[in-house]
C-alpha cells in the first residue's frame, strides 16, 4: 500500500506528466554540468520519477559551509531587524550576524503585518549576505568589455561628462532614473538631487507599476494610496481581486486574506488567467484581457438595478454617481458586457449579488488593471464601485490597492517624480518655494541652476519614455535638448516596454551611468563599445532607513552589514556627486555628515536627519509625524500592535497604529496615531478618522463638492462639509488665537500644508477634531481627466477588430504631454488597416513569478531563487497549442507585431483561456534568441538569463500617466 | 460553507484509506538499539536547556504556537 | 511525549516555495539538491488545482529504515528520523523506499557517481555534536536543539505547512476546520503517520468514501 500510494501521488512524477511550469525545478540545471536524470533512471532500470540524483555540487556533504558561513563558536551573534526588500507587504525579519557576516535569519513572530511568514523571495533573503553575482566594483566599458575602474577615476569621468552636458546641452539632456528600491530618505535626497543638478527630468518605477491608481484614485477622493491594509482584509465579508496575483505578487497577504475566507469571508478572482490566486478562491471569473471596465461597470448594471447601492452614502459623499448611473443602464447592459469581456448576465448578476450583498466588501488591483492605456480610468471604475456600495472608509473594506516594491508607495511619496516634488505639492512656483525653505536654500539660488523657470514648472519626462526622448525627432521634443545621458540608479530596463527601441536609444546617448548592487540588463543590452559606466551601490541591508509598505506603515531598517565590496550606500553617492557639481553644501544643509564605516567607505548624510527634514516639510500627506524615534519603537515592540486593528492596546506605542501609516499628521510632539484605513468617518481625527479630501474647489456647476450635514469625522466640531484649512479659515472659525504666539507667526498667511510650525494642524485636529484637508465627496466624475466618466477603449493593439471599432482608443497627443508626442489613434487604425490581428492572433501579457522580482537581476542572481525558475515561458492554452503543433517544453519563438521575436518554451495550460498567452516579465540576459552571457561583466551576470517579455511588447501608454501598455498586446506563436 | 456532515464525510475518508495500510509494519523496521549510527545528543543536552527536556518541550510547544495565527487574530 | 510531524494544510498551500527556500537558506543547501519542494496536482485546472509541500516526513514506520542495507538510520525519541552519512553507502535503496521522493543524492564527483544520501533532517542536524561545526557541514542547522522549529514550517507565508508536535499540530488544524467548516486535504498525513490525527478529524466508522477528494472551494 506505501509503495502502490507513492505511484499514485508522488508528485515529483506527476508533474512530470501534467502542464507543470516550473521548468527543471525538479533536475539540475546548468548545462553541461549536470547528470541527465532521465539516463540515469533508464540506466538504473527504475521507472520512478524524483528529482533526487543530483549533481554538480563542488562537495560531497550538503551543507558545508561557505566562505559566509560562520565559524564555531567565534564572535558574539547580533540580531538586526530589518525589513524585507522584494515586495510591498513589508515582512520584518531578524538577521543575525557574527563577526560582521549575515549567518543566519529568523522569522519575526511578533510582526504584525507578516506574523513570521515569508514567501520564497523573503525566506532567500539572506543571499543578500553574499553577494557572489553582485557588481563589486565600478567599471567602465573599454572596447566593448567591461575593465575595473577605481571610484576616483568613477566619479572624475562620471562627474566630468555629466557637467560637461549639463553646460552643452542643458541641464534637462541628462535622464534620471530613481528607484523604488531606494528607502525613504534615499528616494527623498534623489529628488532633490535632480532639482539642484537643475531639472524634473526623473522617475522611478511607480510610473511603469501604479502610477494610474496613484492619478486616479487621488483624483477620485483625496490620496494617491491603499485606503486600507492588508491586516484590515481579515475584517472583509468579501473580496474581489481583479488584476491581482496576490499569491504570487504579495504572497504573505494571503495569510490575511485566507484567514479571512477560514472565518466566512468570500474570495473572488477576476483574471484572464487562472491564477495561484483564483486557486484560492470561492470564484473564478476569466475575463478577456483590458475588459475591466466593462466588467466592473457590468457589476454597476446589477447593482443599480437591484437598489443595492448605499443611496445615503452615495448622497452625503459621493460627486456625480448619477451620470455614472445613467451611463451603466444605458452603455452597459448584460449583452454589450457580455460581449466586451465575455461573462454572461447570469454569471454577473451572481457574482455581482456577492459582493454586493455581503458588505463590507473589499477590492484589490494591481497591473493587471493600472498596465493599460486606459489604466487611469479602469481603477477609477473600481473606485466608483466601491462608492456605489459605500465601501469606502469602511473597515473591511476599501480599495486595497497592492503597490509592487517594497518602497514604491514611499517613492512615490517623497520620491523622484518628474511632475512633483515630495509630498505630492507639485513643481508650481509655491511647490518650490516651500521646499527651498525645507531644504534651507534660497530660491532664486535653486531657479538658477534650472534652465529657466518655465521648464523648473513643466514636468519631466517619465522612466516609460525616455527613450523618445532620445530618438524622437527634437522638433517634437517639448524641451530644449533630446536626451544625451542616461542614470539608471536602482532601475531594471527590461520592465519596460519596446525593448528593441531601447537598446537603439541606449546606443545613441553619450553616456549611459548604471549605479546598483548589479550591473542590471542595462549593461549587457547595448551594443556599445565605450561611454557605459557601472557603479556598485549596495542594498538595503547595508545601510540604515525606512520603507513605507503598501499600506501606508513606515518601517526602520536596521543595518545588517557594511557595505559589501566597493559598494557605497545611495545617499553616500549622492552626496560624492552633488560634491563634484558643485552644490553638496545646499544638498545637505540640514543633516550631520557621517562615516558609518570609518576610512572605509565614503562620508555620507545621517539617515535620521534625513528623514527629520522629510517631517518638517511634508504635511500634505502627514509624513511629519513619523519621527526616527517613534519609528524605531514601533519596531522594537511590535508585539504589542494588534493583527486585525494594527492598533498598539498599551505598552510603549500604545494607540498607536504600527508604523504610523500616514497620514500621520502634524508634529511628532502632537501624537497623531497614523491612519490604518483611509477617509473612515467613524472615528474621530486623532483616532485615525478622516473623511474624503476637499482638493477640487466646493463647487462644480453649481452643485456644492463639499459632504453633506451630518456627514463628518467622529467628534468634529464642524458637523458638515468644510473647505480645507488656511490661515483665512482659522481665523473665520476664530480659533486663530488658539495657537500659540511663535506658531501665529509662522503659520500667517500659510495653509495647513505649508505652515511649517504645525499650528495649525494643531489647533484644527486637536482642539476640534477636524480635518485639515476639508471635508467634501469623492469624485465619481474627474472633470479633469480625459474620460470624466470612465470608458472602455480598445488596446492600441487588439485581436478583436469589431470591438476596436466599437470602442477606440483616444486621439494622438502632441508634444506638450510630459515633452514627449504620444500616438493612440494613429496607431490603432494602421493596426487595424493593416489586419495585424491576422497575423498576431493571440493575444499576449505579462505577469509576475513568485520567485522574482521586477526586472529580476537581483533575484536571478540568488541560487535559492533562481534553482526554482530556470527558464523563460509562454503559457498558451492547449487548443492554441495544438493549432500550431507546438507540445508542452517546446521551444517557441514568439512573435511581435513590431517585427521582433523571443525563443521561450512553451507552456501549454488551461490556465490561460484559448486566444490569451502569458510570459512573465523578470527575465533578462536573453536577446532575440542569443544568451548575452559574455556582453556581463565577468562574474556578475545572473544566474538564469532568459528573454525578456518587453522585447516583444509594443507601443501604447495611458492618457493621463504615461504607464506603459504591458498587459493587454497580440502575438503569434511558432515552433522555434 | 460546507455543513458538518461534509465534515464527517472527510473525516470518514481518512478512515477509509487507513482501512487498507492498517497498523501493521510493512517491513523489518529497524529497531532503536538496532541502528549502527552513532549516537546523537538530546537536543536538551545543552547549555540552554540543560538537560530538562521537559523545559525544552514546553519551548517547542509554544513556539509551534506561532503557526497559530489565531492565538493573535481572531 | 512529543511526536515531531509535519502538516501541509492544501487549504493554504499558495506554492509560494517559502519553505524550500527557507530550508534552502538555513541549511545553506547547495544547487540541486532539495530536501523540500513544493509539489502542485491538477495544475491550471479551475477548482481542482491543490499545491503541497514535500520532504521527509519522518513516517512512524519509516520505509527507508527498513531498507538500508547499513542500517545508518535512527529516531530520535521525538520522532525524528535522522542517519549517519559516516555509513551511508549512497545506495539510494530509501530513495525507492520513500513514498515522498525525499532522500537526495549529492553526486561526490564525475561520472555522477552518488555521494551520500541527504535529507530532511527536521532541523536537527545528525548524530555529530548538536550545533557543531562537523554537524552544520554534514546535515545543517540544528534548530531543534535551539528550540527553535524547522525553518521551512516557521516561514511558511500563509501558515499552511506546520511543523512540531504532532498534538500541537491537531490542535492548529482542528481549529481551522471547525472555522471552515469542513475538513481538507492533509496530504501525506496517512501514509506517514498511519492514521489521521484523531483530534484534527474526529474519526467515525468508514464511511462509503473511496478518496479524500480534492474539496471544491
């Protein structure tokens, strides 16, 4: 019976007969190396099939230790807490270190957010402590190879060519590409690091990941975020996750998430794929890719149709449901959603009467909604979903928006963005003139290193088309110079799209910079011969500071090692380089300077003061409450925060939420506890309470924006809707004197977000329990935006002719659109024209792997990930298979429209639906067809190499951000 | 949600598979005292525990506690 | 007495490979070798997909003792089996004994001739020293002895794989299922330990079920 059973369910042998996708996950990889399992099975005579004889291991015992490992019984163990770096759910781990080497981790229990739980990502973390594949000192190419450079010589080439364009061609011919990856204060020195070299020309991934939620879920009601958490999910009735592969992509959240569903909650799964996630779930719903509109504006139809929506809600807080009523019953009725995202009535009216009906119901998106050109008015719709069912401001639930890095949402915050400065102020006159009274420079002093003030006040290009701004023609070109320098710092090129474009834009600017802990696909790509550069910088693990996960909580990390290598922290190379342009003592006027590592390593910023200058300036999103001090204590007491409520109940932290999730309003000295779910009206503003934002004027055709009576914040002396605060409003109110005579000073003539005494806050919040930023209703119709009202438009490549026709995309832009031209309709109508659906008939999109992350260069160069995922893939449905004679672990080459192809294997699946074929996006190190293994510099390629999906993606960004379309394109699929 | 009765179906399952592998050996398992390997220390004989394997039970036991989200989450 | 086991609640399995990693890391376990991976059945399949998490098992009547021709393994009075790779021979005679797959053979040089068979040890090293150096090189970590439990379980990222004493274990799961309201897939359960635990499924007399089949969600 054991051995009959293990016949029937070992699943190493199973999975080597069912689509399976994880591809020699079970044999040794690395060719040549390995011993063929499948010989050595026949050889040995035994049919079993195991992964078990494996070979190429340098040692006879497992486990031997390495040149990392620690040695017995020397040096005293130290445990570092820091926070996991490769996604947005923030897991807290504890490093232990001995003599300097990360030996070991721990899972932290006391963790509120992960309760000691890690996916693979997290549980591989350590890796970081070795480093084998990292950059480990600065390079130049020389004749097409990359030589050892010192920093000196780094920084004097570097430094010299960057000013030499910054005076031949102006300060906006230099691109500079921020990361996510940064923590808080790095990504906060990056901006105004880039506005002192005198330019917006800079951006980080939130562009290419959320930028469209960001846009419009602030446009719709206030802030740019996750109005709830992952731990509030645990309070949901139901759950509705449309663009979202949690399980993949987050996958510590479904420890919440399935918590949930254990205690009653219901899941459901809207994809085209059948996920890991729709796994999980209670339902499945297969939607054709870019038809969320239709969908969530299908749910709308039954919802209005059956009364379920909350009409006094809708009446107190919501601006415009009516025309959005008046367009579902009309535009979107069962057939026409039927027809566009092909789900039948009965299936919509089910689905849509459970999440409908069991409230408070939660919903959750990420690429698979923000990645389109339309991305700004898909998660609007999902916005206007939750509005209909009062489900905003709600515990349980919200929009739960899951960001990708693991300090995308802090980046985005305070980081480099080419149309703001931190905090979201923007780059107008007054947006400056706060900053440079935060930053303790003068004004006229900052204007002058900009071209001029008008393009110090236009906004940048963003990371999705610097490429046009290197190879459009310069007449189209809204600034004075094309692009002649690119600095990738903390940036994969190959998440973004028109790949073979790229590498032309890369072989013509005059000097590519590459500053990260690896040398990225950046600088295998190019076919060059000189002007590339590569810096180390090390990772988070190396240097002290915070990360503000998904949900808003501000983390500290501790250091858990020096720098590894030549490595120097980000902020350290910031601050070498405004030395050598010239403005190090403006960059760093508040902080102390300090030598973490003695003569070692470079002089540097203070984290700490670093992050006390981001709360003396930042209030429009109340980043001014996290102190290092309160932030520090959270982390040393996170026993003491509860799971479901995030709230300390006594101890040390006690009311507050962990993290102090911002909006933490006003000065640390005021206690504000944070805002665990955002705009909730049940409890009081210094409990975290709040209510929509008045930031779009009190009136619109005649029709007040402002809440109705009744409909405020617990305990708000203002019991009706409200304008935001100012000096003028304080005073009418005559609650002026309320504020001491040092704040009236400082607070005259300001407003709440550029009083810098924080007085008025004060004053507001304390006193009256009222919010600083107004009291009005969400947006359903963004006036400002194309689409007021969300439409459904056809990607610019599509398989389905008729629909393209029914519903088209926008027109061309021109050059005024973040400086560069952008095509909609132009293209659409050539694809079209052309019957490119004839021949690319299946449509392609792109997705994330468990086991990576991003562009992947960090986690394909870690052996406990990179064993796991050996290969690039294209997951194609059965049917279309077997159409083109193609078997599952063929090699194929996929087809773009734009004339390029990538070789993967083949996957063939039900996973995803006939017509739909999916290829995840970390893979790299591949280029149509050829391994660019020798084009790395030596030792510090990945691991796994494999094509790159954005090779074959094409052209198509969404009309308010510039997200790039990468989820909805066509292909076609042959043998290779 | 499933109704007990499902409950008692699968716990019915279970059974059902035992009712073929019973309780019954299937080899000559070797015997403690028959392996010729050497011996491993108790893992309570050590500067931790010293010795007190009870004291080290009561550790794992409420360290395996921590897989137990709803300790701490209801 | 404690009873080491391991659980692998399908319910929960998301086949994140938390816990091959985890053991990958803490036992600094080198390419190709994997004492633990995760496992997916019906992969793709709408409403029948399940994933689960395999390695030894450490069963109460242990196949691969029963074959090993040398007898290098033991079990240690929680449970644990373990072996001596001093007298493993790398025959692989309890690869095929194994009904999990979970004995591995690290090839010791060309020709890819076998080396010592490793495994799962529960993190708890083997007969060396506990927490020695001779003990890390050999079979890894010993948490055990710290009082810590296998890596794998403690980082599992939805809590689905358990690790520890089995009444522990019971009383995890029997809380889960009464919240579900129903039972799950315990994979493996049977064929190591040879009886559900009667406290995570209260037994009745056998019902007329031929398979504990994959629930629909």
């Amino acid at each position: 019976m054991l051995v009959r059973k293990s016949h029937d369910v070992d699943g190493t042998r199973l999975s080597d007969h069912s689509p399976m996708r994880r591809f020699g996950a079970a044999s040794s990889a690395q060719p040549g190396r390995t011993l063929d399992r499948r010989a050595f099975l026949k050889r040995s005579g035994v049919g079993l099939g195991a992964g078990a004889f494996a070979s190429q291991l340098p040692l006879g015992f497992v486990g031997k230790a390495d040149a990392a490992a620690p040695a017995e019984g020397t040096g005293k163990a130290e445990v570092k807490r820091t926070v996991c770096t490769h996604c947005s759910v923030g897991c807290a781990i504890d490093a232990i270190v001995e003599n300097g080497v990360w030996t070991r981790q721990e899972p932290v229990f006391d963790s509120p957010i992960n309760l000691g739980a890690h996916c693979a990502k997290g549980a591989a973390i350590r890796e970081h402590g070795h480093g084998e594949h990292r950059l480990k000192y600065p390079m130049k190419l020389v004749n097409g190879k990359y030589v050892r450079i010192s920093w000196e010589q780094a920084m004097t080439e570097v430094g010299d060519k960057l000013l030499d364009l910054r005076k031949t061609a102006g300060p906006d011919s230099v691109f500079w590409v921020g990361s996510s990856k940064h923590n808080n204060e790095q990504a906060y020195m990056f901006r105004k690091f880039v506005s002192m070299f005198g330019s917006n020309n800079c951006d980080h991934q939130a562009r290419i990941c959320h930028s469209t939620t960001v846009a419009g879920v602030a446009n719709t009601w206030g802030y740019g975020a996750m109005t709830n958490s992952y731990n509030d999910m645990q309070n949901t009735k139901c759950a509705l996750y449309i663009g979202s592969n949690a399980a993949e992509a987050h996958p510590v959240s479904l420890l919440h998430m399935l918590h949930a569903k254990e205690t009653g909650a219901k899941m459901i799964v809207v994809d085209p794929r059948f996920t890991r996630t729709a796994a999980k779930a209670d339902e499945f719903v297969r939607i054709r890719s870019g038809s969320d509109i239709p969908f969530l504006f299908g749910m709308l139809h039954h919802i209005f149709k059956n009364g379920w929506e909350d009409k006094k809600y809708i009446n107190d807080r919501v601006f415009g449901m009516d025309k959005i009523k008046e367009e579902v019953m009309t535009k979107w009725t069962p057939d026409n959603v039927e027809a566009a995202c092909g789900v039948p009535e009965a299936r919509m009216a089910e689905i849509t009467k459970m999440f409908a009906t069991n409230r408070p119901s939660t919903i959750v998106w990420c690429m698979g909604q923000t990645q389109h050109t339309i991305g700004n008015a898909m998660v609007r719709a999902s916005c206007i979903l939750q509005l209909a069912l009062g489900n905003v401001g709600v515990s349980g639930g919200g929009t739960n928006i899951f960001r990708g890095h693991d300090n995308v949402q802090g980046a985005t915050d305070v980081g480099p963005n080419p149309d703001s400065l931190p905090g979201y102020y923007g780059i107008a006159t007054g947006a400056w003139k706060h900053w440079c009274t935060v930053w303790g420079v003068d004004y006229e002093w900052l204007k002058k290193q900009f071209a001029s003030q008008v393009m110090m006040e236009k906004p940048g290009m963003t990371v999705s088309r610097w490429i046009d701004g290197v190879l459009d023609p310069n007449e189209t070109i809204d600034q004075d110079s094309n692009l002649k320098g690119i600095v990738f710092w903390g940036h994969a090129p190959n998440s973004q799209t028109r790949g073979p474009e790229m590498k032309k834009a890369m072989e013509k600017v005059e000097i590519m910079v590459i500053i990260d802990p690896y040398p990225t696909a950046s600088a295998a790509m190019p076919d060059r011969k000189d002007g590339v550069y590569l810096l180390p910088a090390c990772t988070q693990f190396e240097t002290v500071g915070t990360a503000t996960a998904s949900n808003r909580s501000i983390q500290w990390r501790e250091r858990v090692i020096a720098p590894l290598f030549e490595s120097q922290t980000d902020h350290a190379i910031m601050y070498a380089f405004a030395k050598k342009f010239g403005f190090a003592k403006e960059f760093v006027k508040n902080c102390k300077i300090v030598k973490p590592d003695g003569e070692k390593k470079w002089e540097e910023p203070e984290v700490e003061d670093i992050l006390r200058e981001i709360n003396k300036g930042t209030w429009t999103i109340g980043y001014t409450g996290q102190s290092p001090e309160r932030l520090k204590l959270h982390m040393k007491h996170m026993n003491t925060f509860d799971v479901k409520t995030l709230r300390a109940n006594g101890g040390p932290c006690s009311g507050d939420y962990f993290g102090l999730p911002w909006p933490c309003y006003g000065t640390p000295e005021m206690k504000h506890p944070g805002s665990p779910n955002l705009y909730d009206t049940s409890k009081h503003v210094m409990d975290g309470g709040g209510n929509f934002r008045a930031n779009f004027g009190v009136e619109r055709d005649g029709v007040s924006l402002l809440a109705e009576d009744g409909s405020h914040s617990k305990g708000a002396d203002i019991t009706t809707g409200y304008p935001e605060l100012d000096h003028v409003l304080l005073k009418k109110l005559g609650w002026w004197d309320e504020l001491t005579e040092d704040e009236k000073k400082k607070a005259e003539g300001k407003n709440w977000k550029t009083d810098l005494s924080g007085g008025q806050i004060r004053v507001f919040m304390k006193n009256h329990g009222c919010h600083p930023f107004g009291n009005a209703k969400a947006r359903a119709v963004v006036w400002n935006f194309p689409d007021a009202v969300p439409q459904h438009r056809e990607p610019l490549y599509g398989t389905n002719a008729e629909l393209t026709k029914k519903y088209p995309t926008h027109a061309d832009k021109g050059g005024a659109f973040w400086r560069v031209k952008t095509l909609y309709k132009s293209i659409q109508d050539k694809a079209i024209a052309d019957k490119v659906y004839e021949n690319f008939p299946l449509v392609l999109t792109s997705g994330r792997l468990v086991e990576y992350e991003g562009g992947g260069e960090e986690t394909r160069s870690n052996p406990w990930l990179a064993e796991l995922q050996q290969e690039n893939f294209i997951e194609i449905n059965t049917k279309d298979a077997n159409d083109r004679l193609i078997r599952h672990n063929d090699m194929v080459w996929v087809k773009s429209a734009t004339g390029s192809q990538i070789k993967v294997k083949a996957l063939v699946t039900e996973r995803v639906g006939a017509g739909t074929t999916f290829i995840p996006f970390h893979f790299s190190g591949w280029w149509q067809g050829k391994d660019l293994l020798e084009k790395y510099p030596e030792g510090s390629a990945p691991i796994v190499r494999g094509e790159s999906v954005n090779v074959a993606t094409t052209y198509g960004y969404d009309s308010v951000t510039m997200m790039q379309e990468t989820k909805t394109t066509v292909c076609q699929v042959v043998k290779a | 949600m499933m109704k007990p009765i499902n409950l008692l179906l699968v716990a019915g399952a279970f059974a059902a598979l035992l009712s073929g592998c019973g309780e019954t050996p299937q080899a000559n398992v070797a015997k403690p005292g028959q392996s010729a390997a050497k011996e491993g220390d108790k893992p309570y004989q050590n500067d931790q525990f010293k010795g007190n394997r009870e004291e080290w039970a009561k550790t794992l036991r409420s360290r395996a506690d921590n897989q137990n989200e709803y300790k701490r989450v209801n | 007495m404690a009873r080491m086991k391991f659980i692998c609640d399908a319910e929960r399995c998301i086949e994140c490979n938390g816990c091959v990693t985890a053991c990958k890391n803490e036992h600094d376990i080198p390419w190709g070798v994997n004492r633990r991976r995760v496992v997916t059945l019906n992969d793709g399949v709408v409403g029948a997909e399940r994933s689960i998490s395999v390695a030894c098992m450490h069963c109460s009547d242990a196949p691969c003792m029963a074959v090993c021709p040398v007898n290098c393994f033991y079990k240690t009075e929680d449970g644990v089996v373990l072996h001596d790779k001093d007298l493993c021979i790398g025959c692989g005679y309890c690869f095929y004994a194994c009904p999990f797959g979970a004995p591995q053979f690290p090839s010791a040089g060309a020709f890819g001739v076998r080396g010592k068979m490793d495994k799962c040890t529960f993190c708890a090293g083997g007969p060396e020293k506990d927490g020695s150096k001779a003990e890390n090189e050999k079979y890894g970590r010993n948490r055990l002895s710290e009082g810590k439990l296998p890596a794998c379980a403690e980082m599992c990222s939805t809590k689905a794989l358990l690790a520890g004493d089995g009444d522990v274990l019971s009383d995890i799961y029997r809380e889960r299922v009464m919240r579900r309201g129903r039972g799950g897939d315990l994979w493996g359960h049977a064929t190591a330990y040879g009886r559900p635990d009667a406290k995570a499924a209260p037994a009745t007399p056998a019902a007329p079920v031929a398979q504990p089949a994959p629930q629909k969600s």
